[in-house]
C-alpha cells in the first residue's frame, strides 16, 4: 500500500484539517506548548505539553464541534444538536450550538461530576442523563435523535469533528517546530479515538518519523488492547477510574482503523499516577489538568516510554475538574 493510497482509505486528510484551521482560526484559541528546563534536566529528555486545558471551554472539543456544526444547513441548525458526552465533548457542543445560532440536548451519564452538567447548562445545553452500565449511550442519542430531529454531533466518529480536533497536532508540530524540537512521539489522551486519531493523521503527513501513541487508564485500555488483537475489543462492564472523561467502552468504527492504521501503540497509567502526573503539572506547569487530560504526563513519568535523548508531546487535552476534587486528587484521594 503506497503513502497515498493509505491516507486516501482514511476519513479525514491533512488538507481537511488544515482547512478546519483556517476556519477556527478566530473562534479557538492557539493554546501554549509547554516546556520547563528544570523538568527536562531531571528527565533527560524535553517533554512539551500542549496545554488545551486553556482553550475555550477548558478543553480541545470546541475545535471538533465547531468544525461539524458550523457546516449544518441553516434548516439543520435549527433543528438543532444532539450528542453524547461526558462532559468536555458537551461544552464544546453548547458553546459551538450558542456561537452558530443553534441549540444542544446532550445526553451524559448520571455519574459524571455535577459540575460539567452545570457548565454545560450554563452555556443553554438541555440534559438527558442514562446508565452507564445498563444503557447504550448511542441508542439514548438515536431514541431522541427521532423523537426531536436533531442532528447528531459525535464526540469522534465523525469526518468534520475529526478535521477540528486534528488543529490541536497541527499547532502541536508547528509550535515545535518554532521550538527547534523534532518529536519522537505524541501522546494523546484516548476515549473514543478521535483526537488520537486525527494527530495520527496530522503527523503522518508532516513528521512521519514521529511516533503516536494512545495514552489511556490502564482499566479502560480498550484501545491499546484492541490495537494488539487487530479488532475493537469492549472494556469490562463495572470497572471506574478517575479517567471520567475518557470512560469509553469500545473502539468506535470510524477512528479505530485509522488509530489500527498509523499509531504506534498504546500506553497506560493507574490512577495513582495520574494522581501524581497532574500534581506535577500543576508544580512545574502552573495549569491545572483534569484526570483524564493527564495520562501522556503519567506515562512518561512512570517510565511507560522511555524519554532520555528524545523530544516527547503530550496533548493535555483539557481542565474541567471542580476544585474540591482536583484538590482531593492531589492529594492522593482516589475518589470517583
């Protein structure tokens, strides 16, 4: 299979993305590439982060959201969007729905932090909560999708969704590049894929030498598990982490091949690390990293890829966790 004839069996393309910048280019923010020389010393090796835990909504999916719903018809905006979320994915959904004339119903689990329903209330989302473990998230959306009409927004398994979350690696290269660093790897943070996806698909075209891994809970490896068997294979039903934001339960059919395709591998971190990983961006960093934007730090940190003599990335993909319990978890609290 040639260069070419693997990017065109793929969704989304360089071009797609890199037309999905142009059009964010005011909406989004181009959030910082982190580096700290103490932290590198210590390391042997230059970690950068790529902080979208400052970027509008306090993480990347405004980029995906905005992307998919500002290429509706003016009819299908308003019919609005429908979409499921457990949490970040949500506010980049109300935001993006509120900034194009539009409207949101997002369906959450019940167990997500109340804070994220809060703030997706806040920016005029309207709530339908299921059961995680004795619901399908996609048959709720497709039960309401008919009954109200709305359009559907996928978190990943979407084309334009995709193209706008891949403007995170393409400022992540860029910013590098402006750095004088050239990256060995980029860790991304995987739930549905997308965004593991996409940065895939960004630096297989632009730095093919840069490695992609899937960085993920070590009990909700479903990715890195499913990169090994050569298929998608579900987590566990009952299992939780503090990881709530990527708590997916299987690869989905559109972003697994791609991630089947270009990725590297995958990687995983306890909670306990992920506890310590964002205890240390938070001293090193001065940001504030929500559990699941914080499992590339976590790998790194707990020797899971080696990072002496290399440059390293890793997407802090966002900071939505309330106080109290970002403060518990620095703490070493394992609270879910």
């Amino acid at each position: 299979m040639t260069e070419t004839g693997r990017a065109a069996r793929h969704p989304v393309t360089l071009g797609d993305v890199a037309e999905a910048a142009g059009a964010l280019r005011d909406i989004v923010s181009r959030t910082p590439l982190l580096e700290n020389a103490d932290v590198n010393a210590a390391l042997g090796g230059r970690l950068l982060i790529k902080a979208e835990c400052a970027q509008r909504t306090g993480a990347f999916k405004i980029r995906g959201a905005y992307n998919c719903i500002r290429q509706l018809s003016e009819a299908e905006r308003a019919r609005g969007a429908i979409t499921y979320s457990s949490g970040n994915h949500a506010l980049g959904v109300a935001l993006a729905a509120q900034l194009l004339g539009s409207s949101a119903l997002i369906v959450m689990p019940s167990d997500v932090p109340p804070a994220k329903m809060a703030a997706a209330r806040a920016l005029g989302a309207e709530i339908a909560t299921f059961e995680r473990d004795s619901e399908s998230s996609d048959d709720v959306v497709e039960q309401l999708r008919a009954r109200t009409g709305r359009i559907v927004v996928p978190p990943s398994a979407d084309p334009h969704v995709l193209a706008g979350a891949g403007t995170v690696a393409l400022e992540t290269h860029e910013q590098a590049q402006e750095l004088g660093a050239g990256l060995d790897a980029v860790l991304v943070p995987c739930g549905g894929g997308g965004l593991t996806a996409s940065t895939a698909v960004v630096m297989h075209a632009l730095s093919p030498e840069t490695q992609v891994y899937a960085a993920e809970p070590e009990l909700f490896d479903d990715t890195r598990r499913s990169l090994k068997a050569g298929k998608p294979i579900p987590n566990p039903k009952g299992r939780r982490t503090i990881c709530d934001a990527i708590m997916t339960p299987i690869p989905n059919d559109v972003t697994f091949p791609i991630n089947l395709d270009l990725l590297a591998g995958g990687l995983v971190a306890s909670d306990e690390e992920v506890c310590a990983a964002m205890r240390f961006a938070f001293d090193h960093y001065k940001i504030v990293v929500e559990p699941g934007a914080a499992v590339g730090i976590a790998a790194v940190l707990s020797g899971g890829i080696d990072i002496k003599g290399k440059a390293i990335a890793t997407i802090v993909t966002g900071g939505n966790v309330d106080p109290a319990r970002f403060c518990a978890l620095l703490n070493g609290e394992m609270i879910s």
